[in-house]
C-alpha cells in the first residue's frame, strides 16, 4: 500500500561523499520526509502549484561508483493535491491525468551521471530515467543534488537526502487539454530523504 507523504516524481540520485561499501546499498524513500511541489503555468497570471502526498520509492546507492546507481518511484494520484477539491477532481479526471484508468505516475531511472561544479555545494548528478504517466511512457532527466549520507539525529538510522528538480512537456504524453491558455510545461522539486534498508523499522 501506498503510504502518505509527499513526488519522484522522486527521483534521486544515487551519489556519496564517503568511502563506502563495495556494493549498492539498499534504500527506501521516507515518505513522511519526502516532499514533491509540481506547478503549470496558469492563463499567464499566475502558476498553479500542488503537491503528491502519495509515494513510494527504493534506491541502490554505490558510494564508490555513483553511475551504478539507480532508483525508482511510484506516486499516486489519490494524493495529488492543490489546496482545491474541485480543481484536483478536475486534473485527476479523464481530460487530464485520467486516474481512474492510469492511477499512478512511474518513475524507472536508466542512467546516473555525475556532474562536478562549483556551483555544487556537495555533488551532483543527472539522473534520466522513463516517467510513465497517464499511459505514456518518455525521458525525463532530474538535476539532483546529494545532501547528506549519514546518521539521522532523530531517528537514529542512517540516511542519504537529496533534492531534486525537473520539467516535462505534459503534451508528450498525450495530454493536451486546455493548451495554451494552461501551460505545456510542468516543473517540479523533490526534497527526499531515504533510509538504509538495514536501518528500516520492522514491520
């Protein structure tokens, strides 16, 4: 079952700063700590900003070799929210995301790759990967940025927090409603936090 939170998208991406395991280790998304924000431009006035409260998510984080990295992401569109009932009634309906058909939006990553700068305050990575969404499958690359590894001061498990950005022309995956007067772009930020698989409560 999917758990409450808040989007994959989130994506993440699967790079260290400390010398580590000779292995992918296992993570889960923290979906209480993982927040994805989306927003579309709105008649040219404003944008319409909303949130996924709905996700999952598992990683396999190589600290010696981040491009062997990889993640993927489950949201679903129950927990898609706008701070307006009818609007989000509307968007998950069969003009526009479709959920009742397509309920849940995928995330598979294919590639990591490092990409050094100072303008990177620890290290960063693009990571591309397939977003399935309303029955569509097409690329999407994320600019994610590697936080933190290490030991949550609350809970006492070991961690890794990213943050992540991205866009997508939602006409590429047949969504085409309202054109123009709604925008074709839609951009997003992740905030992600993952536990070690070792460190997960049990269940």
């Amino acid at each position: 079952m999917l758990k409450p939170v808040m989007a994959g998208l989130v994506p993440l991406t699967l790079l260290a700063t400390q010398p580590a395991a000779a292995a992918p280790e296992a993570y889960t998304l923290d979906s209480e700590h993982t927040h994805i924000v989306w927003r579309v431009d709105r008649f040219g006035f404003t944008e319409t900003v909303g949130t996924f409260v709905e996700l999952e998510g598992a990683l396999h984080l190589d600290e010696t070799d981040p491009a062997s990295s990889s993640v993927s992401a489950t949201i679903a569109l129950s927990g898609l929210r706008s701070d307006l009932p009818q609007r989000e009634e509307i968007v998950r309906g069969p003009y526009w995301l479709n959920a009742e058909s397509h309920p849940v939006i995928r995330f598979e990553s294919t590639e990591v790759a490092l990409t050094p700068g100072e303008d990177c305050p620890t290290q960063c990575a693009h990571v591309s990967g397939t977003l399935s969404l309303a029955g569509v499958s097409g690329p999407v690359t994320l600019k994610v940025t590697l936080n933190k590894i290490g030991t949550d001061p609350v809970t006492k498990k070991k961690a890794a927090g990213f943050s992540a950005a991205g866009q997508f022309d939602r006409s590429a995956f047949g969504i085409e409603t309202a054109l123009g007067p709604i925008g074709d772009t839609v951009r997003f930020e992740i905030e992600a936090l993952a536990i070690a698989a070792d460190d997960l409560p049990a269940q």
